[in-house]
C-alpha cells in the first residue's frame, strides 16, 4: 500500500493525503504567514479541514479553502458556529454547524476524528487536538499548538505508532517522532 503523504504548510499547518487519495487539511494557514511554501491557490479538494483553535494563524484562512476545496470543517461547537455565521455552507459544517466537542469521536467515509483536550488560550470555545485514524490504518495525532493536556499524552500513547507534530524550540523547525521514543516537545 502507498504511504501516507503529509506535507508541512509553515507554522501548525498540515495536510495528510492517504493512500485512497482523500486529504486532511489541519490547521492551514497561508495568508501572512512568512513560513508557508506555498499559497492557498495550490490547495485544490479536500475532504475534511480540521481546526484546533480560532487564532488566526491557525483559523484565518478556513472559511475561504472550505469553499475553495469543498471539505467538510470539523472543530469544536463555538468556532463552527463562527465559520456559519461568515458564510460557510452548513453543508460543510460537522453536522450541519453544530461541531463537536472534547472526547467525542466521528467516523466519516472511513476516517476516525476523535477530539482532545488541549492547553491554549483561544476566544472561541477551547483549544483541541485530535487523534485521527484513516481508513489505510494510520493512527495519527495533532496538537495544532504547543502545549499538551495528559488527555492528549494518554490518547496519543495509547496508538501503536503515531506522528506527532510540534515545534522544535522557536524556529518553524518540525520534529517527527514514533511512540517508541520520547516526544521532542
């Protein structure tokens, strides 16, 4: 089976593309953001688009590539409900606007979304992270941000093998590490 294609976006952004072709936006920002390759114009169809929190260099380009590549947002109630009201389809809103919140699992097409808690600050509801699993069998977590809940840790430890995204230090360095070894963060 072909890997899994994750591509680094600058600062927290991500996609994951799994072998079936169906790709994961997570916390893409492109607009203003010095570390970003690429602009957003080169991000053509996602499935889903998932935020961790609502500051802008995590969030502030959503509304605009949720139109442009016609995924479906998935984070948690209050920031959902501020995509809705800037003109998102509900139709691209986890479950029609509503979101979710902390500890809740969805399965959609095959992909397993479970969110976490996480330690931020944030304006709208409460920062997250999520444990996503593909349906090649890639078990895989994202914190979006810096700090971690012991939520986060046990869900994150409790996958055979994961990815981990988190800077390394201040610069826009990203670490790859296995369950195996010790998180760089």
């Amino acid at each position: 089976m072909p890997p899994v294609k994750i591509r680094w976006f600058g600062h927290s952004g991500f996609s994951l593309q799994d072998p079936s072709g169906k790709t994961i936006l997570i916390d893409p920002w492109f607009q203003g953001n010095p570390t970003a390759p690429s602009g957003p114009e080169e991000v053509r169809k996602a499935e889903f688009l998932l935020l961790t929190h609502d500051h802008f260099d995590h969030a502030a380009d959503a509304a605009a590539l949720a139109r442009q590549t016609g995924a479906l947002v998935i984070g948690i109630f209050e920031l959902i409900g501020d995509l809705k009201a800037k003109g998102v389809p509900e139709s691209q809103l986890l479950h029609g606007g509503i979101g979710m919140n902390v500890g809740g699992t969805v399965v959609l097409n095959g992909f397993s979304f479970t969110m976490t808690e996480a330690r931020h600050s944030c304006t709208l509801g409460a920062p997250v992270g999520y444990v996503i699993q593909t349906p090649s069998g890639l078990p895989s977590t994202t914190r979006g941000i810096r700090a971690s809940s012991p939520a986060w840790r046990s869900s994150a430890n409790s996958i055979p093998s994961t990815w981990r995204s988190c800077r390394s230090g201040r610069s826009s360095r990203w670490t790859t590490a296995r369950r195996r070894r010790r998180p760089p963060c």
